[in-house]
C-alpha cells in the first residue's frame, strides 16, 4: 500500500519505517525540519521518500496520524482533502503537558477526528502502546504466540486495511468494535503510558481479562 506518516516523531516514524520494511511505499512527512524526514527516509531506503502532508494526501490511499493533539488541526489544513481515504489515528487528546486527556467518557479523539473528516474512514490504532514497544515487537514475528493489539472504526474496508498493518508491524490484530470504543481504550492508553514510564511508586493497574464463549 501507499502509506502517508502525518507526523514523524517517536510513534510516525518507528511505525513508517516497520511499515517500509514490511514492503509498503511510505512518505515520512510532518517534522519541524525537512532534513528529519529525508534522513528517516534515507535510513529506511527502498521506496520510502519525503515529502508533505499533502503530496501525502494525494498519493497515498492510507494515512497514519501521528502528531500531538494540539497539531491535528494544522497538520490536517496541510493535508487537504482526505476523502474516501483510510486515516489511522494514533494520536491521543492529550494538554499540552500531556499529563490529562482533554477528551474522555462520552467522546475520544477518534471520534471527534471522524467528525472534522465526515468523508474520510477513521480507524483509532496503535495508540494504545508505548512507541518503544515497537522496536522489539516487529523481531518478535515470527514467534508463535504475538501480542495483541486492539482497534476500533466503523468502516469495514478500513478495518480490514488496519489489521493487516498491525499484523505487519508483529501484533495480532483484535477488532474492539465501533468507533466509539475509542472512549474506552484513549484512558485505558493513557494508564499504560503511566505505568510504562512512572515505574515504581507509579499508579497500580490491576485488570482481568476474561474471554466470553458464544454458546
Ligand atoms: N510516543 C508514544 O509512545 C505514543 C504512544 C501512543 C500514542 N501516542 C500519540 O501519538 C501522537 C504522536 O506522538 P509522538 O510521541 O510520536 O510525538 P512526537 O515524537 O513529538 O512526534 C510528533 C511529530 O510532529 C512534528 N511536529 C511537532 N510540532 C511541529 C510543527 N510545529 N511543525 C511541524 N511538525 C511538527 C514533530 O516534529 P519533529 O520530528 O521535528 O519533532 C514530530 O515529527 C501523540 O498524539 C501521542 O499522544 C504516542
């Protein structure tokens, strides 16, 4: 596929280059200087390029969003028209220190991106999982047990778009269900991310997951 990166820091340009070496054409774009994106280019070879947020929207069918919350407006004024095209969402509502989520319970950044592009086909992904997962995810392909990555849309082809990339990068792909399952799994990324990098006399999670049967 042809994979535009709106925003190449920690989690576009880790995810970009897993998706460029998975055989996918990608176009780093979004980073305060262009050198960045020509050498995340340049490190990844093969067909990935530089370029801007709209040669992304225009020659790309699938794009990865991944700038902080406050830049989504901009980034997307960039870009143009995203009509018909798969916008994967990784970016999560967070302030500007990136200590609270600005949007939670009855809505999520998802969503509220899906509203602000009513003809694109948003999917929320990779967002809940810290970016240095990544780095040893993708090695870990072949092993016969992967973890599990979730994401949720309402648009059945571009679900199908993004289980395939998340299979790529070394997860297996779990269909959370609606858009709208955003709004539960933005805080659950934002509790992850704290105890991934508070450590000890961090908050405590404890969860059980059970596997319900259909009968
Ligand atoms: N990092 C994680 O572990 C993680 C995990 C889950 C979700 N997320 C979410 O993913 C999104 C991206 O996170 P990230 O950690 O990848 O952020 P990041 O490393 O800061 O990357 C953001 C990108 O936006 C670019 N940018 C910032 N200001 C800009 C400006 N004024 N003009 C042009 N480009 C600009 C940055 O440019 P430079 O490259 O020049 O800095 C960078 O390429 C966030 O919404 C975050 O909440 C992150």
């Amino acid at each position: 596929m042809r994979i535009g990166i709106l925003g190449s820091g920690l989690m576009g340009g880790t995810l970009g280059a897993i998706f460029a070496r998975a055989g996918h054409e990608v176009v780093f774009t979004y980073a305060r200087h262009q050198a960045k994106l020509k050498r995340l280019a340049q490190e990844v070879g093969g067909s990935a390029r530089a370029g801007t947020p709209r040669d992304a929207a225009e020659a790309a069918d699938t794009l990865l969003l991944a700038v902080h919350w406050r830049r989504v407006d901009d980034v997307l004024s960039q870009a143009g028209d995203l009509s018909q095209k798969v916008v994967i969402t990784c970016s999560l509502p967070m302030n500007a220190s990136n200590s609270v989520l600005v949007i939670g319970h009855t809505s999520s950044g998802a969503e509220e991106l899906a509203k602000k592009l009513p003809k694109a086909k948003v999917v929320c992904a990779f967002n809940t999982i810290p970016s240095e997962a990544l780095f040893g995810v993708y090695e870990a392909r072949r092993r016969v047990r992967r973890p599990s990555l979730v994401y949720c849309g309402d648009d059945h082809g571009a679900k199908e778009v993004t289980a395939g990339l998340i299979r790529d990068v070394g997860f297996d792909s779990v269909d959370a269900g609606p858009l709208r399952v955003a709004r539960y799994t933005e805080p659950f990324a934002l509790l992850v991310a704290q105890l991934a990098y508070q450590g000890r006399g961090g908050p405590e999670l404890a969860y059980r997951f059970e596997r319900f049967e259909r009968n």
